[in-house]
C-alpha cells in the first residue's frame, strides 16, 4: 500500500511539472506576477496564492479556482487527497516564482523567497 501512495506521488510530481503552466491564462498569469512582484500577493504552503492586499482579492479568487479545479482532478486521478496534490504543486510554484516572492510557510510565517 505504501509503495503504491509513494508511486502515486512521484506520478503526480510529473504531472505537476507539466500542468504547471494551465494554471492560468497569460493575461492572469501576467497580472499575478506583477502583483507577486510588488508584494500585493504571495504564495501559500499548500498551492494557492494569498491576497496580501485587499485590491488583489479578486484575481487571487480567479487564480485560485482554477488551481483547486486542477487538484481536485488530479487528486481524483491518482486517488490522493487534493491537499497532497496542493503540497506537490505548492513547492513545483515556489520553485518557479521569481526571488523576492513572498511565501506563507506551514507554521503561519511570511517569508521572501
């Protein structure tokens, strides 16, 4: 039973490399960089970005949804728990946003990346 969640992980570490990109249209994706860039939105341990000003609520919403919809798909898929899918592509969307980002960690702390 292990050896087969461990496979299912690795498995859904792959597709994570791969769908990183869907999360967002260019036009949100360019407008959350700009946001992340300015410190108005950071990102979370668990996948999903985080309004650090109230102005960036609604693109953080829009962000969001479409990445709850990806984890809730892949989590069905590879038969885990959509909050496992969030922590694979959390570290994947950290490893990518560019120095500077700030960064929520489990134990409730704003970091910059």
């Amino acid at each position: 039973m292990m050896t087969r969640r461990w496979f299912s992980l690795l498995s859904l570490l792959a597709v994570a490399a791969l769908a990183l990109p869907l999360l967002s249209n260019p036009v949100s994706a360019q407008s959350l960089d700009e946001l992340r860039a300015s410190g108005k939105v950071g990102e979370r341990y668990d996948g999903y970005a985080v309004a650090r000003d109230p102005s960036a609520a609604d693109i953080v919403k829009e962000v969001n949804d479409k990445r709850r919809s990806v984890y809730e798909k892949r989590a069905a898929e590879q038969g885990v728990s959509a909050e496992a899918v969030g922590a694979v592509y959390a570290k994947e969307i950290v490893d990518q946003v560019p120095a500077g980002t700030w960064v929520l960690t489990a134990d409730g702390e704003w970091r910059r990346k």
